[in-house]
C-alpha cells in the first residue's frame, strides 16, 4: 500500500545506513573517553555499560526519556513491566551512577507517565533537588471504553544545585486572545499583530497543552514508538541551557534531543543501545543542517497548538490549491 503524498515519516533504506554507519561512535569496553570525543556523538550502546567511561563533571542538562513502567518494544529491545518498587530500584541505579557526570549547576528532565511518575518522584528526590512536575498534554491514540483515556505525561524538573540557570524570557508562549478588552481603546495585556490577530505573550506554566506528538505528516516523524517532538525538546533547552552547552541524552531513541540541540547552538552526547535508532539520529542531524526549522517554534516565539496567524493560513491554502 503506497503511503499518503502528505506523509514525510522519516525512512531508511539500505544506502542511508550503509552511508551513516561509519559516523557512529564506537566505543570499546573500558575506553576512557575524554570530553573532546563525546560533543555531538552519537554512540550505540548500553548506557548502563557506558555510564562509567564517560566524564565526571561534564553535562549541563541531562535529558532522560526512559522506558515507562509497562510492556514495550522498542526495536529487537523489550521492556518488562514490573512492581513499581522494582521500578524505583531500577531507576536507582542508573540514575545515581549518572550523578558524577553532570556539573554542579546541571539541570535534569525525566520524562514518565502515570504508572512511572511516583517512581521517578521518589528516586529524584534521592538525587537531586525536585524543582517542579511538568505534565502535557498528548493528544494521540484512541480512547478506551473501560476506563479514561491516558492522555498525559510528565516531566520532572530537577537541579543538582539551588544555583542553576533557567531563561523563562526564552519558552514564552504566544497565545490567541479570544476576547480582547481594551481600556480607553488601548489593548489590556495583550497586542495586535499587523495580519490583524490578537495574541498574549504568556510565561510559560508546568502545564503544557501546545505540544503535538509526532505524527505522519510532521517532517522529523520516524518509526521510533514513543518518540518526544522537537518543539517538546526546544522549549527545555532554551530553558535550561546556553548555547555551546553539552545536553547528554541517555536513552536517545531517534535522535529528537541531537536534532533540536543542534538547531539551537547547543553539543549534544546521544546514547541509544538501538543502532537503527541512531541511524536515525544521524538522518536526522543531517536534514537538521538543512533547515533549522521547529515546528511550533519560529522566530523566537513558541505558537500555541494548531495557531497561525491569517497570513500564514492564507499561504498554506494557497499552496494546498496549487498543488
């Protein structure tokens, strides 16, 4: 079955991997990698393995999508659900030998969903000092007819330090205003843009509800299962990190964190046990240095879901009638 004209889902044949194999960093068991080496790599292998050969001291943020607690396959890798103490042991583990690689002033992000998020609580709470629990809004998959539809994930927000960096002028939100009020015909926290619409710059909140789960017809979709959106990865980066600083993400999947890091100025350290998956990464890398676009994100605003101004709509009607 021929796929959808509209459907740009990122695809490897056998030429892209033979192409983009020789760029993966290989590392040897027991190598001790200096900090020169680990910018910008992708590196197939066990994080739990590596863990121990990358620097100390040497990441600003560090990312963390792991597996969810539940049953999952993620290329030739299956993971187990398991009791949620196991969990949090589980967790434990890895996450407190990944300490000594980060810098005093590090942030860290680790993503979960309800069956996850009290593990990570408690284990964070360990490690680092919890600074909040982002939750958005994942409007993807069907509802359930015996129970409610699991919409949501989390994101936890933690510091090695009190002293840490955050830039909250850098993730503002631009919303539309649906009911204007104007006092003395003056615009009341809110501006009107030439094209003719009304929008609000918001500061951003630990509710997000303007994030898309990569789908079909969005240019960095791949066939990675459980795959974070650059615009997701964008607004942490700008958050919690300058550019040139070195983002390590651990479980990798296809590259979303390498994608967005290099869009943005900022190194990054990709560790995925999936090979294909960092072939991914690497494809990706590569059309990343052909446009530097983030959809959602353009000229230093990010757009709420779905919103575009009349001008942006005219052109795409345009385009979808002269096709």
């Amino acid at each position: 079955m021929e796929p959808s004209p509209r459907n740009q889902t990122i695809r490897l044949c056998d030429e892209d991997r033979e192409r983009l194999r020789p760029h993966l960093m290989r590392v040897e068991p027991g190598e001790s990698l200096p900090m020169e080496s680990i910018q910008d790599a992708v590196i197939p292998g066990d994080f739990f393995a590596l863990v121990e050969q990358l620097p100390a001291a040497c990441v600003d943020l560090l990312f963390v999508d792991p597996p969810y607690n539940l049953n999952k396959q993620f290329g030739d890798q299956t993971f187990r659900q398991m009791s949620l103490t196991d969990y949090a042991e589980w967790l434990d583990d890895w996450l407190g030998r990944a300490r000594r690689l980060l810098k005093p002033d590090a942030s860290i992000y680790i993503c979960g969903d309800w069956r996850s998020s009290s593990a990570i609580h408690m284990v964070c709470e360990k490690h680092f000092i919890v600074q909040n629990r982002i939750t958005f809004e994942r409007e993807k998959g069907r509802g359930a007819r015996n129970g409610w539809k699991n919409s949501s994930e989390d994101i936890w927000f933690c510091t090695m330090s009190r002293n840490y960096y955050f830039d909250a002028e850098a993730v503002k939100l631009k919303r539309r205003v649906i009911a204007p009020y104007r006092l003395n015909g003056v615009p009341r926290d809110w501006q009107a843009a030439p094209d003719g619409s009304n929008y609000r710059m918001t500061y951003p909140s630990n509710l997000w509800t303007d994030i898309t789960v990569p789908f079909w017809s969005m240019p960095e979709n791949t066939p990675h299962p459980n795959q974070k959106s650059e615009k997701l990865m964008a607004k942490l980066l700008l958050a919690s990190s300058r550019p040139g600083d070195l983002v390590l993400d651990p479980f990798a999947g296809a590259g979303t964190t390498g994608a967005a890091a290099f869009k943005l100025g900022r190194r990054f350290t990709l560790v995925e046990i999936e090979e294909e998956y960092c072939l991914y990464a690497l494809r990706r890398l590569e059309m990343a240095r052909e446009s530097g676009r983030i959809q959602g994100y353009s000229e230093g605003v990010f757009w709420e879901r779905n919103a575009f101004s009349r001008a942006t709509g005219q052109a795409r009607a345009k385009n979808m009638r002269s096709a």
